[in-house]
C-alpha cells in the first residue's frame, strides 16, 4: 500500500550494547544492498539471502567503513508490516546509530514518522486499530498489570469481542433493512422480540466494557497523587518511603521544596504518578511562592490526595483550612511521625486515615493498601485485563450506546423503520471505529503520532 521505503533508529538513543535500525519497504533490500557488505564467505547481500537469517558484515557509505554490524533479512509477508523489512543491529551510541541510517537514508529511504512501522502494519491488515495501540501500551507499561493488559489487546482479546458486537449490529441492521425492502410485512412479534433482545444484550455488553475504562487509564497512564500539607509536615520524607529510594530533599528547614518534583511508583501493581509539592503557607519569598503556585496547578490536576498531617502537633489553622479545601476530592490523610507522643485531634470522619512513620518506614504498606483500595475498586482479574479499553475505545463505545438504545426504543414503539436503521449504521460504524473497520485519515494521524518513532 506504500510505495516508498522507510527508515528509523528502533531504540531509545544514548550510550548502549547495540542499537537497532529498522527499514521497511519495496525497496528495502535494495537500500541494503547499497549500504551492507558482506564478510566471510556464508554473508550474503540482502536481497540474495534467504528470508528470516541475519548477515554479519559492514555499513559502508562511499568507501568508508561506518560500523561493524548483523543485517537481519525479513522478506514480505512474514514481518511486522507485512513489508520488505532489513533490521540491522549496530555499536549502541548516538553517533553509530545516527550514521548507519543517514547511510540508509542516503541511499533511497526517506525517515519514518512516529509510529509509522504500527500504522503499515495496521494499514497492510497484519493488527486492528485496537491491537496497534496496544503496542504503544506495550511500549509505556510501568507496571506488570498494564503490561499484561498491553498484551492481552496486542493478542486481540479486546478486539474478538468488539467484532461481535459489531456483527450483532450488523445482522440486526441487515434484518430492520429487509423488511424496509419490502414494507408490505410487518415484522412478526417474535422476530421483533429476537431483535429487541439482541439490541438490548448489546447494549448490557457496551456497559460492561464502558465500567472498564476507569481502571484502564489507569493502567495506561497512572493515577496523578499530589502530597500536599504544611511545611515540615514529611511530604518529601514521605515520597522517599513510597518510592523506595532518595528522591527528595529532606531537612528540618521549612520550605526546603520549592518545586514539584514526579515520579512514578508500582502501587500494589498500580502505577501511580506521586508530586511532592512546595508546603503550602503564606511566604514572602519569591522562589518558594512560585512552588506554591505551582503546587496549586498540581493540586488542581490530581486524582488523589496525600494530605500530610503532623501527629505531634496540634491542628493548626491551615491544617483546618487544606482539610476542607481538598474534601471534595478523593483523599487520604497521612498522619506522620507516629513514633512521637500524638496531639493531633481529626474532625469526626474525615475519610480515610493512615499513621506512618517516614523515618522508619512504619504504615507506609498499610498506606500503599489505602491507596490501593480508594483507586481500584475490587479485586484485579485477569478478566478485566483482557478488555480495558481506553479513552478513545470509550467515547466509540458512548455513541454507539446512546444510538443503540434509541433504536431499541424506536423499534420498541413501532416508529419508523428508515430511522432505527439508521440508528444502527451509526451504532455500527461508532463500533467499528475501535478496531478500525471505520476509520479517517484525521483519526489514524492522532494515534499514531503518540508512538515513538522507530515503532
């Protein structure tokens, strides 16, 4: 479907072992005839190997020896996108990689744009639109749940089932069309009543996977978590426990944090995005009254909130402030420095609530637990995994319901047959939208410009 040749560096740039450049495309293994040269007697060029073997030779551009490289020779149609494709592995560095695909690119292959690789093989038939994007979630996983998630959609689990969804639309469609064809017969009432039940066993299908997308974009992108509190409170102590290391400054002095600093954590299998905030008080100081600023944004974007409260002390002013300024969102309150004689008094139910101590690491997995439980609700089942769907998968799924359940309605109240027909082509297409059997140009260029490029 392409009739030009691509060419990308396939891993992260920087000092390494190996870097890997891929091309792809009818003129592959011509461009690979132009830069490799075999050595040894069993090498052979690429276009004269045999397919699925790898060459060792050299990457050479006019005259000149590039890298010492294996040219892996992938011949069409068993490859990634079911095209010509020659993978060559060279010296890791930025300067090797970069000089090998300028060679590549010298001799007839134009760069490859993000995600470009995905998108022949979704556009050549070998993934759905479904399974493409599980590659970019392959790719980002931070935890083993999303990279079991990934990998249950690339198999195509998520897909099997929105083809039948779809094909149940299409055969309710096809019999609401035949009887407009020929409208002097009445839909008998159990035809009727078939087709109702399956609209409606449609519709209980799409809220089944719709209750599924909370705990996908989780999985995908994590749960933004700002620890908020006082000064001196053990924000930054805090953030040191839950990743495990030393990440922040610590120190007695108030307002050592003057920035917001992110990091991602595994949560009981959850990745979970943590921002130590700037303690919020009333500051003259320039620096420190941009942090707070800062974590004001922060704060204005968080999914969940670590109010950090100090045991030994009493609940001062800002304290009562910061507890009903942030009640409206999921929060749990972390009372550190537990080892210490406690004088902290909570209001009466205040939500959830934690004692920790961050300098032993005492109620930091009890903490985990808490966050745990107020983000994911239940159990995590292998079920689930398989059909989380995303955003996009989400809005597709919306329509397609609202649409549906006024064709079930309409067909419920003997309204016009043209119009429940076409309540269920838009249910159709809005379906097929997800493994791409309706698809746009617009909607193909905003998936896959979020891949890297090289995939």
């Amino acid at each position: 479907m392409h009739d030009d040749t691509i060419a990308a560096i396939a891993t992260p740039l920087g000092e390494g072992g190996l870097a890997v450049v891929r091309v792809s495309g009818p003129r592959a293994l011509a461009i690979g005839d132009l830069s490799f040269q075999p050595a040894g007697q069993s090498s052979r060029k690429p276009s004269a190997a045999l397919t699925h073997t790898v060459q060792f030779g050299k990457i050479v551009r006019e005259g000149q020896v590039i890298d010492e490289v294996l040219l892996a020779v992938l011949r069409a149609p068993r490859t990634f996108t079911r095209e010509d494709t020659v993978e060559i592995s060279c010296h890791g560095g930025l300067l090797p990689a970069k000089l090998v695909l300028d060679t590549l690119l010298a001799n007839g292959a134009r760069p490859a744009e993000p995600g470009e690789f995905t998108k022949r093989a979704f556009l050549n038939g070998r993934l759905d639109l479904a399974q493409a994007e599980a590659v970019a979630d392959l790719i980002h996983s931070r935890t083993e749940l999303a990279l079991t998630a990934a990998n249950e959609q690339l198999a195509g689990k998520l897909s099997q089932r929105i083809n039948r969804l779809r094909d149940d639309l299409m055969h309710t469609l096809a019999h609401v069309e035949a009887h407009i064809d020929f409208p002097d017969e009445d839909i008998a009432p159990d035809t009727k009543h078939q087709l109702l039940q399956r609209l409606e066993h449609g519709i209980a299908f799409m809220d089944e996977l719709l209750r599924t997308a909370d705990e996908g974009q989780i999985l995908r992108r994590g749960i933004r978590t700002a620890i908020v509190g006082r000064p001196n409170a053990g924000k930054s102590s805090l953030l040191n426990q839950l990743l495990g290391r030393d990440r922040a400054i610590v120190s007695h002095i108030p307002g050592t944090t003057r920035d917001t600093i992110e990091e991602t954590a595994n949560i009981r299998g959850l990745p979970v995005v943590f921002i130590d905030t700037a303690g919020l008080r009333e500051s003259q100081d320039e620096i420190e009254l941009e942090g707070i600023r800062r974590s004001r944004e922060s704060l204005a974007q968080a999914e969940l909130i670590l109010h950090v409260l100090d045991a030994s002390d009493v609940l001062g002013e800002s304290d009562q402030q910061h507890l009903s300024e942030f009640s409206g969102k999921k929060r749990i309150l972390v009372r550190n420095k537990s080892d210490l004689p406690a004088k902290l008094v909570l209001p009466q139910n205040p939500g959830p609530v934690v004692n920790v101590c961050c300098t032993s690491g005492q109620g930091i997995e009890s903490l985990k637990d808490a966050i745990k439980a107020l983000v994911w609700a239940g159990e995590i089942k292998a079920e689930m995994l398989q059909v989380a769907i995303n955003s996009r998968h989400q809005d597709a799924l919306n329509r397609a319901r609202t649409v549906t359940r006024q064709a079930a309605d309409a067909l419920r109240t003997d309204a016009t047959l043209e119009l429940v027909a076409m309540d269920l082509r838009i249910a159709a297409n809005a379906v097929g939208e997800i493994v791409g059997k309706t698809t746009t140009e617009d909607l193909l260029d905003s998936i896959f410009s979020q891949f890297c490029i090289g995939k």
